[in-house]
C-alpha cells in the first residue's frame, strides 16, 4: 500500500499536455519586467523619514537583518537621506551667498551623519553581497544534485529492470527533485526539459493497476481543488502586489502536482486559470495607475524644472529682486518634495536637470552678491570721505557757503549706492552727526537775524508797490531815472527770509520787465532825437569836433562790447539748476539786453556824425 503523500503516478499523453499547460502559464505570467515591479513598489513604501537622524535609525534595523531585508526599502531610504541631505547643503550655501559669500568659495562642512550612513551602507552592502554569493554556490550545487537526479532516472529508465519494482526508488527521485529549489537562470529550461523526458520515458515503461491510478488522481484532484481556492481567493487581497507574487508559488505547487483523472483535466485547469487571470488583470491594472501616477509626477516636474530655468537673469538687477527670486526657488523646492516619484527611467535625469537650474541660479546670485560687495566696499570709501568732508566743515562759521558745499555733499550721498548692512547704520550716522552740528551751529547764529530780514522784506515790498503805481503816461527820462533809483535802492536793501525770498523776486522782476518794455524803446528814440539836437549845434564849431565827438562814441562803443562780450562768456558757464543760478541768469540777460540796445543806440549816434561830416565836406 503507498503512502497517501505519494501522489505522482504515471503520466500518458494527456498528463503530460496538462503538466505543459501549467507550466507554459507559470512562465508567462512571471516573466514581469524587474524595474516595473521596483517601481510598482516605490509609492507603497513606508512613510518617508522626516530627519537624517530617523534614516540612520531605521537603517540600523535594517542592517541587523540585511540579508532578509528589502532591497527598494534600502533604496528609498538611500533616496530619502540624500534628499534630506541635499536640501541642508542647499540651505547653507543659500545662507553662505546672502552674507556675501561667493559660490565658487563654498566648502561644505563634514557631516558626521552622511559618514555614519556609509558605513551602515556598507555593512548591509557586504552582507548582502555575502547572501547573493552563498546563493549563487546554492544553486550551483543545486544544478549538480539536479543533474545527478536526471543521471539517475535515465539508468532507471534504459536499465531494463521492471519498472514496477523500480517506483519506489523514482519516487525518491521525484521528491529529491522537488526539494532542491534553485538553479542558475539559464540552465532551467534545458534542466526541466530533461528531466521532462525521462519521467515521461520512465511512465511510459511504468504498468499500474487502474485502482492505483484512481486513487493517486483523486489525491491530485485535492491538491489542485485546494490550489485553485487559494488562488480565488487572492482576487480579494488587499495588497496587489503580494498576490501577485503569491500566485506564483500556487503555480509552481501547481505544476509540482500531478495529473487529475482526464475527464475532469481541464475543468480544474481552467478554474485555476480563471483565477489567475483575474489576480493578473488587478496587478496589471495597479501597474497602469502607478504608470498614470508616475507619469503625472513626472509632467509636474518638468514644469517645475522649466520655470527655474526661465528665469530672466538680466531683469535681476537688485537686491531685493533676488530675494524675491530665491524664495520663488525655495518654494518650488519645496513643491518638489511633496511630488512623488516619476518613471524610474526618468526619476534620476529629472531631479539631475532641476538639481542643475536650481545650481544655476544660486551660482549666478553668489556672482551678483560678489559683484555687489565689491561695489558696496568702493560705496564706504566713498562715503567714508564724505564723513571726513562734513567733519572738517562742522566747525564753519562761513554759514553760507559752508551751507552749500554741506548741501552738495549731501546731494552726493544720495548718488552713492549702498554699503553692507553691518556698516551702513554706523556711517550713515557718523555722516549726518557731521551736519546736524553745522546747522544747529547756524541756527543759533543766525536766529538774531530773523528779525533784520523781516525788516527788509517789509522794505522790499514797498517798492514793489511803488513799482507797480508809476503811471504809463509819466514823461519816459522821468520814468526811467525813476526805475533805476528804485533798482538801486532794492539792491542796497539785504536778505529776507529764506521763505519769501522766491516770491518777491518774482514779483519785483515781472514788474520791472513790464517798465522796461514800456518805455525802453521810446527812451532811445529820445536819446537819439537829443544827439541831433546836439550835433547840429557842435557842426557850428567845425569838422574837428565832430571828429572828436566821433573818436569819443567809438570808444565807448569798444568798451561796451567787451562788457558784452564777457557777460556773454560768463553766461556759458552758469546753469539754472539752482534757484540762485536762476536768478543770476535772469539778471545777466537783462544786462545783456541793455547793452545790446546801448551799443545800437551807438551805432546809429556815429552814424548821424558821418552824415555831418559829409554834409559839412
């Protein structure tokens, strides 16, 4: 009587077609690409450790047990660590550039806990390595104790020897077969289909009574049953990739298991069929979505990637501008962190790519801040000797023009550009302390003054008025002596308040205008009509004293011109910038105009005496 265990019997045409099935399938289905299942496995892992301190504990566990830990764990906390870590190198050349540092000088400082995660890596590295050699001895000596097997059951089956009394010593064969697991990739097919064909030689020479053969495919038929409710049932597993990979231990029982009665040969076949196809459709259905999702990352990425290296660099011109820029920068890193992970084809050159943008832009602010520092030292030395400047005028008691050049210095400073922070409170201080003590000086000086100008102001404002009431019909030498009294009269008269000061100039100068251009062209006719006058009276005398009279207007007529000439010269070198340049101009082209009509006024006298003359030869 046999063991009930004993359950592989011989195998006719069918059997063996059925056996083939099932392996064919097993095959099929775990022939699934490696980086796709790393991949399907990468969002499932562990929450991500939120410190370099919690990688390194978790790796400690890790390395206590390498040889059994997982290997896409070990990765994403590899992944997680460096990431942690990039982000804390980021973050202090950040810090190194905005106190004025230049890129290219950044050192990182050693980091204790990146040397401490090395050395974890290399003690789970050499465990593992260990674990992959003993595994590749394994399965040498397993191919061996498989060749021998197969050695075995060809003397077996070309000995001769009845093949009933030899089944006994086949069954061990089988069983020792199917104990001894793995063998080297590329000898399994060729190992399997020996040993195939000598099972089957061995079956076909192997004579069983039917009531034998019944009860071994009935203790198949359990088995199978069994396999196929196993594999039913992984269509409701939570966890899509641990039924998948359960699956393909229920085929490799499966195909271990030998034949059911034909007639029910391929029922039980095509319910363990159903049922892998439907574990196979949700796996392949959780790969897609993962794909989906990974492809999603992967989009939200490259427009993070494309905004950092959009950034217009020429428009980044001030400091505040480039901090405006990186904290744009830091936001998007940050926005990067909370993006999971792209297609792993895709995942190291994506992060490469914004890794570089973001490299870039903080590589071209150092050189801004570089550049920027190097200006702002020449920016202290500039101010530095304004300092010196209004320190050796705070002492002045020349109030009006030390008041200029302290103003013009202070107009300077406002030209100059910044300095670091750490300096800019101290000289900014130092440079005002320098004026306030001027004027504060000056106020005390001046404040008897106050009342002077007041008086004058008053002064002013009175011939303002009598300005304003000289009659347009009063005889013109009487309102042109007039006028200039009163001119005279308003030079004489000294400062008024600083406030006023605009005011009445504007109003004095537009009055005087209106005289001038009242009665200055019929005061020249006058003076001209008076010469005739007079020259009629000097042709009495004869022709010499015209000839003086003549000598007499030329000269005066020379000198006039240089007076012109230099006014003119003068007017080149003043601007209007000022109020008090203004006002300078205004009165030097009055003159200018003055002078111009006397020297016509000159011109037309000298040519009246020509005509005497010619008139008298």
């Amino acid at each position: 009587m046999m063991d009930a265990h004993d359950t592989n019997q011989p195998l006719n045409q069918g059997e063996l077609e059925e056996e083939k099935k099932t392996v064919e399938v097993s095959e099929a289905i775990t022939e699934i690409p490696t980086e796709d299942v790393t991949a399907e496995i990468q969002p499932e892992a562990a929450s991500k450790p939120a410190t370099k301190e919690d990688v390194l504990n978790l790796l400690k566990e890790l390395a206590q047990d390498a040889e059994n830990a997982n290997k896409q764990e070990i990765d994403n906390l590899k992944q997680s660590f460096y990431k942690l870590h990039n982000a804390e190198l980021e973050a202090a050349k950040v810090q190194f550039t905005d106190n004025g540092g230049n890129m290219e000088d950044f050192v990182a400082e050693e980091d204790p806990t990146e040397q401490e995660f090395k050395r974890l890596m290399g003690i789970i590295k050499e465990k593992r390595s260990k674990q992959v050699a003993e595994l590749e001895r394994q399965k040498e000596e397993n191919l061996q104790v498989k060749l021998s097997i197969i050695e075995e059951l060809k003397e077996l089956v070309e000995s001769g020897d009845d093949a009933n009394k030899s089944y006994t010593e086949f069954k061990k064969l089988q069983q020792q077969w199917n104990d001894t697991k793995l063998v080297p990739q590329g000898k399994v097919n060729e190992l399997w289909k020996n040993y195939q064909l000598y099972v089957e030689k061995f079956y076909d020479l192997l004579k069983l009574n039917n009531e034998f053969r019944e009860y071994d495919f009935k203790k198949n038929l359990e088995i199978k049953t069994h396999l196929c409710e196993a594999a039913e049932k992984l269509a409701d597993e939570e966890d899509v990739v641990s039924a998948f990979h359960q699956l393909q231990k229920l085929h490799q029982e499966f195909r271990d298991t030998g034949p059911v009665a034909k007639e029910l040969r391929d029922e039980i076949w095509n319910r363990f069929k159903v049922a892998s196809t439907a574990v196979n459709r949700r796996h392949q259905q959780h790969f897609e979505s993962l794909k989906e999702a990974e492809q999603h990352n992967l989009d939200q990425k490259t427009v993070i990637c494309e905004i950092v290296e959009a950034i217009e660099y020429d428009e980044l011109k001030t400091f505040s501008a480039w901090e405006n820029k990186t904290q744009e920068v830091i936001a998007l890193q940050n926005k990067w962190k909370t993006i999971g992970f792209a297609p792993q084809k895709m995942n190291v050159k994506i992060f490469e790519r914004f890794r570089h943008a973001c490299d870039d832009f903080f590589k071209k602010k150092g050189e801004f801040f570089k550049r920027l520092k190097e200006g702002m030292n020449e920016n202290l030395d500039k101010k530095k000797a304004l300092c010196e400047k209004a320190e050796a005028l705070k002492d002045s008691t020349d109030w009006k023009a030390t008041t200029d050049a302290l103003t013009k210095l202070q107009k300077e400073w406002k030209t100059i550009g910044p300095v670091a922070k750490k300096h800019s409170d101290a000289i900014w201080k130092r440079f005002i302390t320098a004026c306030d003590y001027f004027f504060e000086q000056k106020n005390k000086a001046t404040s008897s003054q106050r009342s002077v100008e007041t008086e004058n102001m008053e002064k002013k404002k009175a011939l303002i008025e009598k300005l304003s009431a000289i009659d347009e019909n009063m005889d013109i030498e009487e309102a042109n002596d007039l006028v200039r009294d009163l001119m005279k009269e308003w030079n004489a008269i000294g400062h008024v308040p600083f406030k006023e000061k605009d005011k009445l100039y504007n109003q004095y100068h537009g009055i005087i205008d209106q005289l001038f251009d009242r009665f200055n062209i019929n005061a020249s006719n006058k003076k001209l009509s008076n010469f005739r006058s007079n020259i009629s009276n000097i042709q009495g005398s004869g022709t010499q004293s015209l000839y003086k009279e003549r000598e007499k207007l030329v000269r005066t007529y020379e000198n006039m011109k240089n007076e012109l000439q230099t006014y003119e010269n003068n007017l080149g070198f003043l601007t209007s910038t000022s109020k008090k340049g203004s006002s300078l101009l205004t009165e030097l082209n009055r003159k200018v105009d003055k002078l111009k009509a006397d020297l016509e006024l000159a011109l037309q006298k000298i040519k009246v005496i020509d005509e005497s003359i010619k008139a008298e030869e």
